[in-house]
C-alpha cells in the first residue's frame, strides 16, 4: 500500500510585519493540515517595512514551536506559489468588514487561473480580527512596547521598534 501524500496548504501573505492576528490563522491552520507553507510575498510595486529575509526571519520566531510550518519567499501569483508547494488549499486571513469584498473577487480570480485550488478563508479570533499590517505601520511611531504587544508577538515588538524608533510623546505643558 503506497504512503498517504500530506495534506498540504498554503498562506500567501506579504506579514510586513507578521502581527498576532496572522499567528492566530497560522495556528489554528497547522492543526488542520500535515504542512502549512507560510508563503512571504514580494510585490516589487511596495516599500515594505521590512525586507523579504526579515520577515521570514520574524515569522520562523514567531512560529517556532509549530513544527509543520515552513516559510519560503515567492514572487508572482499567490495560486501558482501553492502549486509550486504541491498543495491545493490556499488559507486567507480574512477582517470580517474590510476584507471580504476584496477576499471574494481575488478568490474567483484564482478559481478561473487555478480551479485545483480551494480557498479556505480564517478570521483570527475575536479581539485580533482587526489588526493589520497598516494598523501596525501607523501606530507604531505612536504606541509603546506594551501597547503594541496587545497586536504583535514580542520579538515583533522589538524588531518593529528598531525600525520606527521609540514611540513619539507630546511635549507636556
């Protein structure tokens, strides 16, 4: 009898940074599947905070103790990434109000690109559905250590501090 092949999916994102909001998805995804591909996108189009090598850097920390995730970098469209990692589930870390719309037209585009391939949607749980990258970017100038551990794992905190500075104070009267 020939060895079952491991249930494979794949979570294309670009993480800039990863926040806790994408480690809850990324959690909850590696107990559904033998392998969970966190797939760091390059869009030659964004300045990203951080670079492709940090980021996958910040995810391998952020995610060390789940021991089915790999990390890889890829360029191009997130359908043809899963299949290149031979899987055929793309997981999307969905905000219920602000990204379904968008969420739902790119998930009917890659069923005409790539019918083999199911979009399984997650919604980090309650208090961190919201958080994203852009919320990340524009607070971090303003928020301080504690403030932005509530949205992001610790060694996050520090890499985005070292990126933004300390958190900007009004001068008190």
């Amino acid at each position: 009898m020939a060895a079952a092949k491991d249930f494979v999916a794949v979570y294309p994102g670009t993480f800039d940074p990863i926040t806790l909001g994408h480690l809850n998805v990324m959690e909850r995804a590696s107990r559904l599947f033998d392998r969970l591909v966190i797939g760091v996108g390059v869009n030659m189009e964004k300045s990203p905070l951080f670079d492709a090598a940090e980021r996958i850097q910040l995810i391998r920390g952020a995610t060390a103790h789940l021991p089915n995730v790999e990390i890889h970098e890829f360029y191009g469209l997130a359908v043809e990434f899963v299949r290149q990692c031979g899987a055929r589930v793309m997981v999307r870390g969905v905000r219920p109000i602000t990204d379904i719309h968008a969420e739902l037209t790119m998930m009917m585009a890659n069923r005409r690109l790539a019918p083999d391939v199911e979009t399984l949607f997650m919604i980090a749980d309650g208090e961190l559905a919201h958080v994203s990258s852009s919320l990340i970017k524009e607070i971090a100038p303003l928020a301080g250590d504690e403030e932005l551990g509530r949205f992001l794992p610790p060694t996050v905190v520090a890499a985005v501090r070292e990126k933004v500075g300390a958190p900007k104070t009004e001068p008190r009267p």
